[in-house]
C-alpha cells in the first residue's frame, strides 16, 4: 500500500515535471512568437513613415476619416 502511494507520488511529481517542461518550451514558443510579431510590425511601419513624410495632409486627412468614422460606427451601437 506504501509502495503504491510512492510509485502514484512518483508518477505524480513525473507528469508534474512533464507538464512544467512543456509550459517551459510554450512559453519559450510564445515569447518567439511575439518577437516575430513585433519585428514584423516594424517592418511595415518604416513605408508607413514614408508615405506620411511625402504627403503629410493626405495621411492627416486620412487618419481623420478613419476617426470619424469609428466614432460613427461607435455612435450606432
């Protein structure tokens, strides 16, 4: 009965470290992840500057449809 207690302790603590390994390498997978995300982002940001130094009224005036008609849409609900 002791033995079984043990081998079920064993086993327990085992699956305990198993799945703590692999919460380990998910976590390591999502912080991957992330970085891509975040880099990617970054990339995409630098032709947005461009765009906004070349013409600054039409990305003003283009950022402001895009407000308006958010707040539109948030008026509806």
């Amino acid at each position: 009965m002791v033995a079984a207690k043990q081998r079920r302790k064993i086993t327990r603590n085992g699956s305990i470290e198993a799945v703590r390994d692999q919460a380990v390498t998910v976590g390591e997978d999502v912080r991957d992840l992330a970085q891509m995300a975040g880099k990617a982002v970054l990339d995409q940001m630098n032709p947005l500057e461009e765009y906004v130094r070349e013409r600054p009224l039409r990305a003003l005036l283009m950022a402001a449809g895009a407000g308006a008609l958010i707040g539109f849409l948030m008026l509806r609900r």
